[in-house]
C-alpha cells in the first residue's frame, strides 16, 4: 500500500478552513463582549433595585462572574490572536511544521471557547431574569399606584 502524500496546497488549504473558524470564533468572542458591557449597562441601570435585600447576594455573585467572564473573554481573545498569529507562521512556511501542534491548540482552543460561550450563556440568563423580577415588581408597584395612590409613598423592602 502506498502512502497517502498530500500536497502542500491542500495542507494549506485545510490551514485556512481552520483559520476561517478562528475568525468565526473571534467575531463570536466580540459579539460577546458587546453583550457583556450591555449586561454590566443593565445592571448600573438597576443598581438600586439590585442591592435591595432581596436581590443583593445573587447580584454580588453574578456581577463578579460577570467581572471574571469578561477577564476570561479578553484572555481567550489574546489566545485565538496568539493562535492566528501561529498559522501565518504556518502557512509562511514551506514545509508546515508544526501543523500538528497547531491543529491539537485548534481543538483545546474550540474545547475552552464553546465552555466559554456556554457558561456565558447561563451568566446572560441569570441576569435577565434578576432584571426580569425587578420589572415585575416595578410594574406591580405602578399598578397599584394607579389603584390606591396611598402605595406609591410607601417604603419597600
């Protein structure tokens, strides 16, 4: 049986289809970003409501996630630019080594960007449905405020 030679072209070829998943990979870490500095605007927006007693220890603890989310996002972006940065090298070469390397990083960079984007989304969801209940309440007290204008000048909480 005669050993499969693949082509330096097609190496290079399927080099790109993994340097076209790494510019996915960023945009999506973007995208995120932007999501978590509208989440961090969302949270000063009911900063007041958020440090009630009710919602205080779930706000603490998510707003330090948020905090360390967006630590881990910043530092996965330098990694995947780290990373891009290594296929150029790659391609720039003649021979391709390292090529195996590069694709083992590929695959533990996927791994840790897909936990990333998972635990991102359990962060968002925790968030909207703290806002979610300071809303409701919020509506509530404008409801009875329309029934029995006494309420609005009570204390809450």
């Amino acid at each position: 049986m005669k050993p499969v030679v693949i082509s330096l072209s097609k190496k290079k070829k399927n080099l790109a289809k993994l340097h076209h998943i790494s510019q996915k990979w960023s945009v999506e870490l973007d995208f995120i970003y932007d999501e978590q500095r509208f989440l961090q605007d969302l949270i000063s927006t009911f900063f007041i409501d958020l440090c009630s007693v009710e919602f205080f220890p779930d706000t603490r603890k998510l707003n330090q996630k948020l905090n360390e989310s967006i630590k881990k996002g910043n530092l996965l972006t330098l990694e995947l630019q780290t990373h891009e940065k290594y296929l150029v090298t790659l391609l720039e070469s003649a021979h391709l080594e390292g090529e195996q390397n590069y694709r083992k990083l590929q695959k533990k960079l996927a791994n840790r960007i897909d936990q990333f984007v998972q635990s991102n989304k359990l962060l968002k969801s925790r968030i909207f449905s703290i806002i979610k209940n300071i809303m409701k309440q919020h509506k509530q007290k404008l409801l009875l405020a329309h029934t029995n204008p006494q309420e609005v000048d009570k204390p809450t909480g």
